[in-house]
C-alpha cells in the first residue's frame, strides 16, 4: 500500500495546487512513488483529499495556503518541515486560467493571474528552496503550459503570459541554485481533464460541454485528453533522482497537440 520502494522514497514533497486537478494527480503519484507530501491549496478540500491519502495508507499532510501571499508560503514550508523534518521537492502547481478580451477586460483579471501563477511560484520558491538547501539539495517542478510558448485561442493573454513567465523563472532559478544541487524544471501541459478544463468546456458549451472536450480530444494527435495522472507521473520522474542530470528543462506533456504542422488531411 505505501510506496516504500517507489522512486521518492524518502523524500518529503511539497505539491501547490493539490486540491484537485493536476495538483490532486501529482500529489497522489508523488504518495504511491514513497513520497510524504504535504498538500497545500486555498480551500478546506486539500485537507479533505489528503485525508483520503492518508486512509489509503500515505503519509500525507494538507494545508491551506494562499500561494499569492509570501507569509502564508512561508507557513507552508514551516508545516512541512515541522511535520516530516525536511524537504526535498517543490512541485508548484496552483494556477489559475480565466478567458478573457485584452481591450475590455478590467485589469484586475491581468494582476489576478500575476499574481497567482506567477508571484505563487515566485513565492513558494523562495519559502521553500533554502529548506531544500539546507537537506543538501533536492528538485522543484513548475506546472508552465503549452500556453505562452504558442497560443490557440484568443482570449488568453494574461494566462499565456504568466505561463511563459514561469518558464523563464525555472531557467533563471535552475541557473542560480545548480551551484547548491537544487534543479528545477518546468512541465508544459495540452489539455488534462480537470475541473478547470471542465469548466471551459462547459463555458464554450454551455447545453453540451461533452461535445466541446469531444472536440479538443479529436484535434489531439493521441485523440484524447491527458489526465493528472500522466502528469503526476512525469512531475515525479523529474522530482527524483533518476532526472540527476536535468535542469533548467520545460517538457511538453500534450499528446502531441503543438506537434502537427498545418495539414491538408481532410479537406
Ligand atoms: N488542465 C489543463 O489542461 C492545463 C494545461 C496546462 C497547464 N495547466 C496548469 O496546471 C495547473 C493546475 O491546473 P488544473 O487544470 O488542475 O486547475 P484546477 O482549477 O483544476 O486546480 C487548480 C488548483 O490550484 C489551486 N489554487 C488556485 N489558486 C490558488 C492559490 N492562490 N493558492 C493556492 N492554491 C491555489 C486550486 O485550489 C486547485 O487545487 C495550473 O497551473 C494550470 O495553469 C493546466
């Protein structure tokens, strides 16, 4: 039941945005692969879900933490070490994606995605990264997005930049703390079936939203959605040792969806 011999084995993990989602699917992989994680997100349904963990024989800690405010970061990290002792990974997960029209919107929608994509991470790092020093070393994985680097919709403006952001914060922070062990690397995901997803979905159709995720699974090349699993799975390959070699990485994880060029095929 618990992951003794899995690849995190005795590693103390920090996952943000574990509530639900992609956090949920990297939280539950990190517990299965030995790891003790503790779970931080806003509401009162991480520490629900790291209950569940627990039942199912992990070792797992949920916190309420606001990833937009630093003290409330630095509360996290003293939870974590208070709890396990140490940590060893950083997975920042929380973000937040709203659609919305560059010229009409209100900028507050701008400052709500500054500040949680990309100041969450900014934060969090900076609570966390010196408990990871002080262990000798150890990993933090960013949750960027195919968003940023390229863009298929409009409407994405403040989303895709906080996203592309978060891809030059890894390179900047896997450059200045190689010389201290610390690698951090960024994944990029298409589209994972989450509550967030489910809710654009149901936003672009509203009497069908079936029909919408149906439509962005047939313009995937692997002809589905990706889900918080697969992503669980690759956050801790690079979390652990056996990525001793990576840093300073953003891998795409997309079911090829920013693969084909322009095609000629159905026409
Ligand atoms: N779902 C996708 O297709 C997709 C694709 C690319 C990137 N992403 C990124 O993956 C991450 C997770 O997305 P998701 O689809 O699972 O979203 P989700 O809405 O299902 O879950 C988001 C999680 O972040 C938490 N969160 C939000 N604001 C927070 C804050 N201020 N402090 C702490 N926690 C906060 C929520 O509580 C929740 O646990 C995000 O960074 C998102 O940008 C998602």
């Amino acid at each position: 039941m618990t992951g003794n011999a899995g690849k995190l084995s005795g590693k103390v993990a920090v996952v943000t945005g574990a509530s639900k989602g992609i956090g949920a699917g990297i939280a539950g992989v990190f517990a299965r692969q030995g790891a003790k994680v503790v779970l931080a997100a806003r509401g009162t349904g991480v520490l629900d879900y790291a209950q569940a963990l627990r039942d199912a024989g992990y070792e797992a800690t949920g916190v309420q933490c606001d990833v937009s405010d630093y003290q409330s970061c630095v509360a996290l990290a003293a939870k974590a070490v208070e709890t396990y002792g140490r940590i060893d990974v950083l997975d920042c997960n929380a973000g937040i994606c709203v659609l919305g029209d560059f010229l009409t919107s209100d900028d507050s929608w701008r400052d709500a995605h500054i500040d949680v994509n990309i100041k969450g991470a900014w934060n969090a790092c900076k609570a966390v990264i010196p408990e990871i020093i002080k262990v000798g070393g150890g990993s933090v994985v960013i949750t960027s997005s195919v968003t940023g680097d390229m863009v298929a919709d409009p409407g994405e403006a403040a989303y895709a930049m906080t996203k592309a952001a978060l891809v030059g914060l890894t390179k900047a922070l896997a450059r200045e703390f190689a010389d201290r062990n610390v690698r951090v690397n960024c994944i990029c995901p298409g589209y994972i079936r989450t509550p967030l997803v489910e809710g654009m979905a149901k936003q672009s159709d509203p009497d069908d939203p079936e029909r919408a995720i149906g439509a962005i699974a047939s313009a995937v090349p692997l002809g589905r959605l990706g889900t918080p699993e697969e992503c669980g799975e690759l956050c801790a390959f690079l979390a652990s040792d056996e990525a001793s070699y990576l840093t300073g990485t953003q891998v795409v994880i997309d079911g090829g969806s920013t693969l084909p060029e322009t095609t000629s095929m159905g026409q």
